[in-house]
C-alpha cells in the first residue's frame, strides 16, 4: 500500500493507495487486501481502464496515483483519482461516485488537469510547471465548520488548495488552480494531508520532502494554521507558501527547503538493546500520509508507507499513534500502533515521571533530507532530572504524560509519553516523542532501569 488516503467506515477502517490499491482493517493492525492493480478486473470499478480512458489518454499511461475517498452528506462515497505521465507534471485529476466504500465506483468527470505545454492552463494563463501544480495527490478535508476543501499538488508549483461543493463533490466554480499555499520551483514538497484538531484549534498540514525512494530521503514535516487555507507555518513562523526550490539551483534542489517544517520523521533505525531479539526496527523514506482523529478511542493516528534498512523498494503501510504535545504540535509515536488492551498484563495509558525515569534507545531524527539512516543513541533519565549517556541535559514530568527535555547544544523538546510495543523486545515499554521550536524530533524507547 503506498501513499495510503484513510476514511473509517461505521468500525473498519479502509485505506486506499496508488494504482488502484485498497485494504481495511477492524483493529489497524491486521490487514485484508481488496484490490490492487489498474487493470479491467480491478474491483473498484467496472472496468477502470475504459471507465477512465479519457484520464489515461490525457496522462499518457493506464495508471493511478495517490487517490482519496470521502462520504459526501448525500450518503455516498466520492474516490478522487488521479493519473501523471511521470517524467512530467502531464496529469488528470477527476471523480468518481459510488454508494458503498468499496465500489464500484462510476466515474463522474475529470476536475483539473496539468501539463498542458505553451498552452492555457486551469487558471488562465500559460502553463508554467514552476508555479503551477501538478494535479495529483488530492486529498479532502472538512473545517471546523464543516466545508470541504481539497488540498492537493505534486513537485512543480508545489501545494494548492480549493474550495470544494459539498453537494457535487467538485469545487467551486471561478477558482482555476485554487490558492497556492507551499513549494515551487520544482521543489521535492508533496503528498499533503490536513487535519483539524478540536483540541488545539489548528489545522494540521502534514507534508513529505525529498524522494519517495529508498535513496530519496523522504521525510514527513507539519506545518499549522488557524484557517484551512493558511497561511500555514513553522514553529519559527515560517509561512509554508514562500517555502521552494531556488530556481538557480538545479531541480529539485532540496537545500533550500530543508529548513522549514516541523520534521516528524525520517530515516532512522533503533539498535537492539540486551535481551531483544529479531530485526532491528527502523524505517527508510517513511512518507505520503493521512491522518485520522478517531473520537470513538479519543486517539490521533498517523497512516503512511515506509521502506526499510537493506530491504530496497519493498514497502509496506504503518500505523502510528499521534499526539498533540503543550506547544500544540503534533508528535508521533516511535513504534507502530498496538493498543494497550492487547498486553497480557494491563498498563493504564498514564506514565509517571518514576515510569519515564531510565535508560532509552533515542532517535534524533535532525532536520536534513539524506539517506543517511540515523542510530539509536544510548541516553539516561535519570530520577533526580538530569540527562547522561551519548546527550547531556535535563528532563521534567510536566504532568498529563507531558515530558520536557533540553539538551545541551540542541536546545528544549515538548514531548509526550505513552507506552507502545516494541516487537524486539516483545513487550509494551515506556517511550518519549518530542519536537524542538527549531522543527527536530526525538524519539525514546526506554530499554532498562
């Protein structure tokens, strides 16, 4: 499953990715495939490759890219898809309508389209590919208020968002492209996903910098704003729009956008501490998410695919509990998601600060978009709030499982601490996720006493 799009259905949970892919689960953690492929027999339609013949001729290629899936208030379920050539920003974005999440879904028609060369684009002027979007991955959000937007855009001119009609599914007629709100210049920004939070009162842009590859870099950053359509910002107030490549640069010049962005996670790799077993756990060019607040658990999940150390392309979908730290930033879990009820031995969700006190395993995730795969450091919380091992520092216990940590030369971290499976060490063990102002993520796994 690769650049998963989620929606929850009454208990199920389903998610669906590029070329044509779906899954659900009841307990996200167990997976049943429903289909993947565009082929004829692809059960989401009847028959995709005629179904959609007009997209696929206009992209040059019988294929999907990162879809997206929502119930509209007429009861039905809209699968906004999309197709690009690949080697250009040459694509189609369009609709389709069907009464159940699972399909089939007929199609409706096509909403944008890009890469139309020296010719007029959407908004009315000559398609330019370094302010202009890519027209794929579309993804739909409701405000607080319950409108819809789509945000959507690849690379190219970077991220766009639109004012969208709940009743038709389509947007709002006079917008041409919509509203410019992150990237350009080619620069290697996409896969956006936003999320409002009733708990903070943000809107949560999550994005992915660098190459979907295993030699990508590929790495998930957030940006927040008051208003679904922006400005969005860093910690540092960075507006998120004026945020792209240096057109004197090479393309995809990834240093002038390294800066910006809370960065949630990249490549790293925890080391096995005594007594675990199996394979080191760690993720490469982990990327491409959604994000779903699910009020039944009172939980905020992360979905996203990831590669892994010495496996290549192989790619899998993951599954991580989020958190919204005291600065109002989201945080994400170190491992993936398996609730506390399936211990053997049951832990209440509370960690306190005699909990938290240890030895971890710690991830400083940095800021920069490598292939370097970053290691475990070995660290000590002491009781008396003091830091020790291979970073220095102090820590408090804020309370309601809030952990501050400041260490020395990389300044403070507002974090939470929860308890999740660590598969190597075969048990639920005490862990930290924490972000600086400067945008850097921590992750802790704690190991021993």
């Amino acid at each position: 499953m690769h650049d998963p799009a989620v929606i929850k259905v009454d208990t199920t949970w389903y998610v669906f990715g590029s070329h044509l892919a779906a899954a659900k689960s009841t307990d996200l953690m167990n997976w049943t495939k429903l289909a993947d492929g565009v082929t004829a027999t692809n059960s989401l339609f009847n028959n995709v490759v005629s179904a959609l013949a007009d997209t696929f001729a206009w992209a040059q290629v019988t294929d999907l890219w990162a879809p997206d899936v929502v119930k509209l208030d007429d009861g039905k379920y809209y699968f906004y898809y999309n197709a690009c050539k690949g080697d250009s920003p040459r694509s189609a974005l369009g609709v389709a309508v069907a009464d159940k999440v699972e399909g089939p879904y007929t199609n409706k028609q096509i909403i944008l389209k890009s890469g139309m060369w020296d010719q007029v684009s959407e908004d009315g002027t000559i398609y330019d590919a370094r302010i202009h979007p890519n027209t794929v991955d579309p993804t739909t959000f409701r405000d607080k208020d319950g409108a819809l937007w789509m945000v959507y855009g690849s690379y190219s001119g970077g991220i766009f968002i639109l004012a969208m009609d709940k009743a038709t599914g389509l947007p709002k007629a006079g917008q041409g492209y919509g509203k410019h709100i992150m990237g350009g210049n080619h620069a290697r920004i996409e896969g956006a996903y936003i999320l409002y939070s009733a708990q903070s009162a943000y809107y949560y842009m999550f994005t992915s910098f660098g190459g979907l590859d295993a030699s990508g870099g590929y790495n998930l950053r957030v940006a927040r704003s008051r208003n679904p359509d922006g400005p969005f910002v860093d910690a540092k107030g960075a507006d998120m729009a004026a945020v792209k490549a240096n057109p004197a640069l090479p393309l995809f010049d990834d240093a002038s956008i390294a800066p910006f962005g809370q960065k949630l996670m990249g490549n790293h790799q925890f080391a096995l501490a005594a007594g675990e077993t199996g394979t080191a756990l760690g993720y490469v060019s982990p990327g491409h998410n959604s994000a779903q607040y699910d009020a039944a658990g009172g939980k905020y999940f992360l979905f996203f695919h990831t590669r892994f150390p010495g496996t290549g392309e192989y790619h899998e979908l993951r599954v991580h509990e989020m958190f919204i730290n005291d600065d109002g930033w989201p945080v994400v879990a170190p491992f993936r998601y398996a609730p506390l009820s399936k211990s053997a031995v049951t832990l209440g969700a509370a960690v306190t600060a005699a909990d938290a006190a240890g030895t971890y395993k710690m991830i400083n995730h940095g800021k920069d978009i490598s292939t370097v795969i970053k290691p475990s450091q070995v660290i000590k919380l002491a009781a008396d709030g003091t830091v020790s091992g291979a970073a220095t520092g102090g820590w408090t216990h804020k309370g309601n499982n809030n952990v501050g940590i400041t260490l020395t030369g990389s300044g403070t971290y507002s974090g939470v601490l929860s308890r999740q499976w660590n598969t190597n060490a075969n048990a639920f063990v005490v862990t930290f996720t924490a972000q600086s102002a400067d945008g850097v993520s921590l992750w802790g796994a704690r190991t021993g006493d």
